[in-house]
C-alpha cells in the first residue's frame, strides 16, 4: 500500500473562486508529483521533503517563499518532519533558508536534537550547506500592514488582537503525509506562520504533538491558528482518539470540534498505516489532495 494526502492551508473567509481553483490545481500538480514518487519506489521521507520544497517554492502558499512577513517585514518561519518511528526534526523561527523543511530533515539527521530554533538554526543551516537566501524577494505582494499599525501592535496588545483578528484569517500552511512501501508513515508541515506576527513568534506547525505529529499508525498534519492548535496539541489528541476508538474521521472530527470550542480556526489531514485517509476542517476552504493505490511498487515487485 502507498498512500499520499496533502493540504495547502485553512481559511477562514472564502477567496475567490479563481484563487481557490489555482491552489488547488497547484495542490494537485505537487501531490501527483510526490505519488508518482511513491509508486516508483522513493520512500516516503524523500517524498514529503520533496512535495513540501515544491509548496514553499510557491508563492501561492504561506510557507518558504510565500510567507507572512513578520511586523518588522522579515520571514521567520517553521518546519517539521516526523516519521512512524518517532523520529523527528523541526526548525523554529528560522530566516533566510529557501527550504525549512529540508534544514528539519537535517537536525533530524545529522543532530542529537529534534528542534533548533532562531539564530541556531541559521548557523546550522550553513553549517550544512544550505545558502542564504531570502524568502521575501519574491513575494513583493506579501503586505504586513501599515508602519503605523504595526508600531503600534508591537506595544499595544489589545490593539494587536484587534487587528489581527479583524484581518482575513488565511493560513495557507502546507502539510504532506506519505506512507511507503515499507510501510513507513512520514508527517510534515510548514509554514511562514500567520499575517501581521510579532517578531519570534513560533506557531504550532514545528511543535511535536500540536502542528504536526506521527506514530506507528498514522501520521498528521496541521493548518490553521498556532496559538490555539497548540493549546489542545492537535495532532497529539487525534493521534490518541485513534489509537483508543480506532476511527480515523471520528477522530479528525472530534479534535476539530476541540478546536471550535476554543474559537480557533483549523485544518487537519491524517494517513493511517493502514491506507485511511480522512480530513476536518472548521474554516471555509481548505485544498486538500489524497491518492492511494495497493498496486505493488517499482521496488516491491
Ligand atoms: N498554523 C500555522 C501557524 O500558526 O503558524
């Protein structure tokens, strides 16, 4: 069995018809890419990696190259990988990389670590190889609000709640779960967080259990608002329904709807080890691509 399910974010408002058919076409193209993987033999870490860097490649999406800038106009963003043997790296709060995810699968690799964050992250990113780069140069539409808005969310709370919430709650963070041939289940997310952050902030993509998270049967992954997914660790109390009442939609429904009480917009996707695929989402919108085939594999036959 291979299976592969990708999301391109929650929203909250309804775009427009034309945007919504694009990020959905896009979804498709890379989704397709990454089971044409699959069903040649690539293993399901190769093929997370690879459909996530086609997503933060895209300005279309708020990961990589399509990020929200932070109030000070800089992308800090997050990203994590975690597989069916618990292994696991992330990257919080990291500038200036074109691919978080793949400096995640590094830590992952090649560190004693799970996550590195900020100015550690940089340095390990060119400790490995990976070049400066600045998400923000192609993505000249990304507004982060007006300079006097923003001077004044930087020291004004209430003020900052008022405006970030009355702006568009989009958040197109992007998410993979693959599982392989062999049976390996691999979850990743990514993202440049939501609109209009304060400088450092870290949401819940890059947090185990909360944005994104995967056990010996099934893998997920998170869209939507940190500050809230991270509050009833999203994945992690999915992750644990399943594994106690053995029904994946139920369990996808029933931690969104922990979500809702809370008034947090979210999104979630989720691949069992056994081939299930299910999704929930409390928003409006949320792209969603899903393959699986039980054909044997270019490497299993
Ligand atoms: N879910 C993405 C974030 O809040 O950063």
């Amino acid at each position: 069995m291979i299976a592969l399910v990708c999301h391109g974010g929650c929203h909250d408002l309804m775009p427009p018809e034309d945007e919504k058919a694009l990020s959905q076409k896009k979804l498709d193209e890379y989704g397709e890419i990454g089971f044409k993987m699959l069903e040649t033999g690539a293993n399901a870490l190769d093929v997370v990696e690879n459909v996530i860097s086609l997503m933060e490649d895209d300005p279309m999406f708020d990961a990589g190259t399509g990020s929200f800038r932070n109030l000070n106009g800089i992308v800090e963003m997050d990203a994590m990988l975690m597989d069916s043997k618990q292994r696991c790296g992330a990257v919080q709060c990291i500038q200036n990389v074109r691919h978080p995810i793949k400096v995640a699968r590094a830590v992952m690799e090649k560190t004693p670590h799970c996550i590195l964050s900020g100015t550690g992250a940089v340095q390990f990113a060119r400790s490995q190889g990976f070049p400066e780069y600045d998400p923000a140069q192609n993505n000249a539409g990304n507004d982060y609000g007006e300079a006097g808005d923003r001077k004044r969310m930087l020291c004004d709370i209430q003020y900052y709640r008022d405006v970030a919430r009355g702006s568009d709650h989009v958040f197109s963070t992007v998410g993979v779960v693959a599982l392989d041939d062999s049976g390996t289940l691999v979850a990743a997310t990514s993202t440049g967080g939501i609109r209009m952050k304060m400088p450092g902030r870290v949401g819940d993509s890059a947090i185990p259990g909360a944005g994104t998270y995967c056990t010996d049967s099934v893998g997920l992954s998170a869209t939507g608002e940190g500050e809230g997914i991270m509050k009833i660790c999203l994945t992690h109390e999915i992750a644990l329904t399943y594994a106690m009442k053995g029904d994946l939609a139920e369990a996808c429904k029933a931690g969104i709807s922990k979500g809702s009480a809370i008034d947090c917009i979210c999104g979630v996707i989720a691949l069992s080890r056994t081939g299930e695929i299910s999704y929930a989402f409390n928003g409006v919108f949320m792209p969603v691509f899903h393959r699986k085939s039980d054909r044997k594999t270019r490497k299993s036959r």
